[in-house]
C-alpha cells in the first residue's frame, strides 16, 4: 500500500466538490483495491450535512463516497478523462452511533473494491473513531461516462 500522504489540497483535485462539501482530509494510504482516509470536518459546526445543527451518523456514507470517488480516480488509466459519478445504493449499513460528530478526533475511513465494471463499482467501507467502528457498509456507485467531472 502507498504510504506516501496525499494532502488536501491533491486530494480536492480527485474530488467533484468544491469547498466545503470536500469533507477528508488526507489521503494517508492506497493501493489497487483499497483507500485509507482521514477526516475531522464531522467535528465543525458548519459541516454542509448538518441538518438542524445534527450531523446523522449516516452522513457517514457521503465520506466513504468520497474516498471511493478518489480511489477511482487514482487508479484510472491516466488517458481515461474523470466521468461523474453517483451513489446508487448503500447497503448492509451498520450504525454503531446515532451521530456522526459524536466521535471527538480524526476519523479514518477505509474503503475496498469489491467488484468494478465500466459503469459501477462496489465497495465495502468502516468508519471509525477513537472508540472504534462507528458506521459501515456498502456503496455502490454508478458511473455517468456522458456527464465529465467539474
């Protein structure tokens, strides 16, 4: 695995967002299958997913979403232009916290290719805390090859 970080600033080039929805904060490591990242954005009050000053533990699927958008673009062909993508499922979730911000400090979020074709892919990803795991699950996402990155 890659252990040379990637900051956040790289890591916005990666992304389809703009500030403030890039929510992680370094890329700390990768390789063909899988992505480790780190996060703190849970922890501040203006976190673009709070609903009524609450940020639900399942906002927790959008960080994963955004390490799998990054993992893709890392290990895509460099000749192959970005193509917009979106999450299609997210499935087996399990919730060990009711919110998201709940958990003080860094998050880490680990993400593995399960299965990858021209059009989706399938990851299976952990949120987790100083405590341990907070949310886990698995996303699929689908690819929009007619619709290119911002």
């Amino acid at each position: 695995m890659t252990s040379t970080p990637i900051s956040k600033q790289q890591l916005a080039a990666l992304l389809p967002h703009a500030e403030p929805m890039i929510l992680l904060d370094c890329i700390t490591g990768w390789d063909a299958d899988n992505i480790q990242c780190t996060a703190t954005r849970h922890t501040q009050s203006d976190n673009p997913l709070r609903i009524e000053g609450v940020l639900s533990v399942f906002a927790g699927v959008e960080y994963a979403a955004q390490a799998m958008a990054a993992h893709a673009r890392l290990c895509a062909p460099q000749q192959n232009a970005p193509a917009r993508g979106f999450i299609a499922v997210a499935s087996k979730l399990k919730a060990l916290a009711q919110q998201l911000d709940e958990s003080p400090g860094e998050l880490h979020i680990n993400a593995r290719k399960l299965v990858q074709n021209n059009d989706s892919s399938l990851y299976e990803f952990c949120l987790s805390g100083p405590q341990g795991t907070i949310l886990s699950g698995q996303i699929t996402a689908v690819i929009n090859h007619d619709e290119p990155a911002l």
